[in-house]
C-alpha cells in the first residue's frame, strides 16, 4: 500500500521494492521513446502520464528519447508535434531531450565489439532466405550459411556498410544467438541493415542504421534509464534485451511489460489513421473525431482529464479497451472546474416580453463557474426580446414539461420569471414567436414575487447576441473496436460523426473568447473555441455533453 492507503499497480510495486532493496542507490529514471513517424494518439498520452507520472511520483527523471532510427519515416514535423502534445499534458523533460541518433556512433562501437567477440557477423542472406533461416514456432531455425564467417572478414563488411560501399539490401548484420532457441526473437535477429537516405537530423553521415531491438535497449542503458516501461508485444523481446546488455557489459536498464489501453469507438494504428486522412475522411491530424493527441486537444479535451483517464484506466498485463464513456467521465469531471459557463442557444425561437419596456436593456449578473470561486462573475443583457430554444416550447405540453407553454410560468436563468401568454406560426405552420410577461420583481438573487416556476430556461438577448458556428461531433465509428468487425474498418465510420450548426445564438461575451478557451454552456455541454475562428465568425467545438453515462453504469 502508498502512504496514501491507495494499492499499488505491479509497477509501482517493483520500484516500490527497488528502492527499498537500494537497487542503483534508489534513483528512478524513465523515459518515453516515440517513433518521429507520426503523431501520437490517445494510446502514447496514457503512456506518456505512466512514465512521466512515474518519475514525478518516485522524486525520479523522465527522459523524452525519439526513436529516429528509421530515416524513410521520420520527419522534423512530428518531432516539434510530439514535443508540443507531451507538454500540452502537462509533462516536463527538462533538459533531457534525446534522440537514438545522437547515440549511432556509440552503437556502431557496440555493434562491432559483438563481431569482435564472435556475437554477430555479417550475412549475405536474402531477406526471404533469413525469414526460411529463422522456421516457425513449431519448428526449429537453420544456420545462415554466413553464420560462421571469419570475424576479420566481417569486421571488414561491416565498416564497408557504414562507409557506403556496399548495395543496400546486399547485406545485414545480425546477432550470433541460438538458432534453436524457441524464443523466435533470439534466433539470430538483424541488428542493422544499409540505408541510404538522408536523415532528419545526421543528413547523410550514416549508411547503415540500427534495428529497434538493438537500438532500444542500448539507447535505455546509456541513458542509464532504471525502469524501461513498454506494452506487452516487447515482452516476448525482453531475452533479447537482457542478452545485448549483458554481452556488452552496459548499465542494466529494466525493461517491464504493461498492458496497451486502447479506447471503444478509436483506433490507434497509425497506418490506418494516415487512411482516414488521405481519403479526406477526416480534415487532418488534428481533426476533432482523430483519436491523436493533436484532435482531442482540439475537441476541448483538458490535460487534466487525459491525466485521470490514465489514473481510472489502470495499469495491467493484459490489453484491455477502456471504454469511451469513461473517458467522457474524465472530461467532465475536470471540464466541471475549469470551464467558465456560458448560455448559447442552438436552435433559436423568439421570445417577446410584452410588458417590457421596447428601447430598454438592463444588465443581469451572472456567475463564471459555481465550481471555482474565484471565476467571478460576467454581465448579461436583458431585454424586451430573447431567444430560447426551439425544444423548450410546446403548444400543449405534458404534465411533466417543465418548461415553457401557453399558460405556464418558467424561469430565465439569472433573469425574471415568464408567464407564456401565446405564440404565432409562420406559412408553415412552424411557431415563430411566442409572448410572455414577466413579472417584474421575480428577478434571480432578488425574487420578492412569490411566484413559483419548476423550470429554468437559459436564453439570450436578441439584440445584442451573436451569431456563432457550432461543430456537433459524435464518435468517429459506429461500432466499439472497427479493426475487429469482418469488414474493412473504413466501413463503420460514422456518417453523422459532424454536424455543423449555423445561426447559433450566443451571449455576446463570447465575441471575446480565445481559441483553447473552454466553456460550459449551460444544458448542452463542454465546448471549446476551434482555431478556425476568426474575430467576427466564432466556432466552438462539442467536447462532450453533460449526460454522464459512464457513472450511472458505476451505479449499477
């Protein structure tokens, strides 16, 4: 158990544990390695706040370390787009900002003191011959007829490789294992192999690069990483990490295996997430239904919430998909604190306030947040003509509407209560106006009147509200995990994944709003202002909505 009686995840367990044995004097050093392939998605963010959150709560340090040993794949854009997401998260790195590249001369020095011991040699093997070479599960490797190739003479390729003289593709260098070992990863993996493209940050000082399997480990042992946190389809990789650091002699970083956390209605392969944004099926990276950190940042997502999913989530040895509905939960639940409320009515129907005066406005107080005392407070105007929404009229209501209806008395959040009096309907017979009194000293904060209303409304001024765009988004799939449905997953995307909303009403406070900025607005949801949004035209993007269905499964 934590001091704070909180049970400890098997991680925290054995650096629990560490610690108390005095294992590397009790220090705690983690690390995120990102592939700069891509950007990342919902699956790194839990990632991220494991490791990082780690190292915070063992007094430790979090190294950010990109995996940029693949020149093909890597640009410079997702290396400033990684960086940006992990400290959107609220992560710091400080000044340990490392890259594998900066470590390929040391990796080469490796590599070559396994030829020199007689752990690796150069092979001239195809591709498909090594994969016949490695046999199957069930069935026992073969040696590569290079297997027993004079050390000196693979000393020599292998320095011809690094110096670009030989053809890419002509030859590899593996590791000298246990072809029979039945651990497929140790039957003599390739540890480097000849590439000549220029790289994003050597240019085209290297020829040859290194695998991640033996760049991984090495990277985590000069960097004197004490716990390397990884998902569980390392595990079975894990000999194969031992082996290196042990035939090299190098400080002896722990690797530990946890469980993947993947969402219901999400996808994190990026292969399938560059589909969607090749086929124009979303807007970009960053598009709000995108389950990357750059679209759910910019569906008003908090840090804070991505930082309690990974909490409520837990940590596991087998993958599990945590449903979405949590995640919702979790937006909620910080949204709550943070996001000053506001009233904005999607569907507008005129109000008329018939024994209001016509030419006068009068200013209503309004709370920022009831969550957060020191929000304050935000001025509203008030005047003869507002709008309410569509939905919350009804000619002849239910006993249970409490709302607005001919006859029926209703409150105006922050204002005065309406007595609806009657209402008019266009050609069409759609209702176009209605008219209420109000009775002058019922006013929110100051209600001498007596009167008593079961609902309350939020509205805005007609005449001083603007005009704003609101994007309805919903989940991108229609169905909880795409990638395990019979058919292709492009088929399951949801067609009402956005719907965009124009003519909007808002209090006219939100013309000053800032893109990032986050808002209640009241009886609707969670929304954010979209960086599309100009001065004059807003756009505000649904989080999530008030209905908490996650915790009411809890309940149950």
């Amino acid at each position: 158990m934590s001091e704070e009686g909180k049970s400890l995840n098997f991680i925290e367990q054995i650096i629990t544990d560490d610690i108390a044995a005095g294992k590397h004097g009790g220090r705690i050093h983690t690390r995120f390695p990102p592939e700069p392939n891509g950007y990342l998605h919902i699956g790194h963010a839990m990632a991220i706040c494991l490791n990082a959150g780690i190292a915070n709560q063992f007094n430790g340090k979090f190294n950010l370390r990109f995996d940029d040993t693949n020149p093909t794949t890597e640009e410079t854009e997702y290396v400033n787009s990684i960086k940006t997401d992990i400290k959107w998260l609220g992560y710091d790195w400080e000044d340990r900002e490392y890259y594998t590249s900066d470590y390929f001369g040391q990796l080469f020095e490796f590599a070559m003191k396994l030829i020199r011991d007689g752990k690796a040699y150069v092979d001239e093997s195809t591709p498909e011959e090594i994969l016949e070479q490695k046999g199957t599960p069930d069935v026992a490797g073969t040696d590569s007829p290079f297997r027993n190739r004079p050390v000196e003479e693979s000393l020599r390729l292998f320095v011809q490789m690094k110096n670009g003289e030989i053809a890419e593709g002509k030859m590899v260098l593996r590791a000298k294992i246990d072809m029979q070992s039945p651990n497929m990863n140790m039957r003599d993996p390739v540890i480097y192999r000849i590439k000549k493209e220029p790289h994003h940050r050597t240019g085209n000082t290297w020829k040859i690069y290194p695998m991640y399997d033996f760049a991984h480990g090495q990277s985590d042992s000069i960097e004197k990483i004490t716990h390397s946190l990884c998902t569980m389809e390392f595990e079975n990789h894990r000999p194969l990490y031992n082996w290196f650091i042990e035939q090299l002699d190098i400080f002896p970083s722990r690797q530990i295996e946890f469980a993947r956390r993947n969402v219901s209605y999400m996808i994190t392969s990026k292969r399938r997430l560059l589909r969607l944004v090749q086929e124009g099926i979303v807007s970009g990276w960053d598009d709000p239904r995108m389950p990357t950190i750059a679209g759910i940042r910019r569906r008003g997502y908090s840090p804070g919430a991505i930082r309690l999913l990974a909490e409520k989530s837990g940590i596991a040895k087998r993958d599990n998909i945590v449903d979405i509905s949590l995640m919702e939960y979790c937006a909620r639940e910080d949204l709550n604190k943070i996001a000053e409320r506001r009233m904005v009515v999607l569907d507008p129907l005129k109000v008329v306030i018939t024994n209001y005066p016509e030419n006068e406005m009068e200013a209503m107080s309004a709370e920022n947040n009831p969550e957060d005392a020191t929000a304050g407070e935000r001025t509203m105007q008030f005047g003869r003509e507002i709008f309410i929404e569509r939905s919350d009229f009804m000619i002849d209501p239910p006993r249970k509407f409490y709302r607005m209806g001919p006859g029926r008395n209703v409150r105006l959040k922050h204002a005065y209560i309406l007595h609806c009096e009657s209402f008019e309907t266009n050609e069409t017979g759609e209702i176009s106006v209605v008219y209420c009194t109000y009775y002058p000293n019922s006013k929110s904060g100051a209600d001498e009147s007596g009167i008593k209303a079961k609902g309350t409304l939020h509205w805005v001024h007609a005449k001083s509200a603007i005009d704003v765009e609101i994007r309805d988004y919903d989940r991108l799939f229609t169905v909880p995990d795409p990638l395990a449905q019979e058919n292709d997953f492009i088929e399951y995307v949801n067609p009402d994944s956005l719907r965009i909303i124009d003519g909007a009403k808002a209090e006219a406070g939100l013309l000053d709003a800032k893109v990032g900025q986050h808002f209640q607005f009241l009886r609707k949801g969670y929304f954010i202002l979209d960086p599309d949004s100009t001065h004059q035209h807003k756009i505000f993007n649904l989080t999530v909505g008030l209905r908490d269905s996650w915790s009411k499964k809890q309940s149950k």
